[in-house]
C-alpha cells in the first residue's frame, strides 16, 4: 500500500489563488484562509476537509480509504 501524500494544492474558489500545504496525517482543516484575497474557506457540503473540497489531493484519511473526522 502507497504511503499518503501530506502535500496538497489548494486553490481559492474566490479569486483563483493556489498554495501547496502540509496535511496533517491525523487531523482535518475546516478552515483556510486564502493567501491570496483573505477569503475563508469551509469545507464543502459532504466533505470533510478544506482540502477534500479545494485540494488537488484529498486529505490523508480519505487517501488510505478510512473513516474521516466528519462535522
């Protein structure tokens, strides 16, 4: 089995803006804030995660197919 990436681009859905972060293995991000315009970015419905909704990866997690840290 293939070890998780724990890198992600987000991308703004306001002004376009991206940014590589770090994931946590063991925690989900309900919040960002865009670098670009301030923006805050919430998970979409459904989604776990800033980055399940706006990454080009999904977090950690959901990557090795387990249960999330839902809200």
């Amino acid at each position: 089995m293939a070890a998780a990436s724990l890198t992600s681009e987000l991308a703004c859905p306001q002004c376009g803006h991206r940014h590589i972060e770090t994931m946590p293995e063991d925690a989900c991000i309900y919040y960002f804030e865009c670098k670009g315009c301030g923006a805050l970015l919430k998970p979409k419905p459904g989604d776990c995660c800033v980055f399940c909704s706006y990454g080009s990866m999904p977090c950690p997690p959901k990557q090795a197919a387990k249960d999330c840290c839902r809200h």
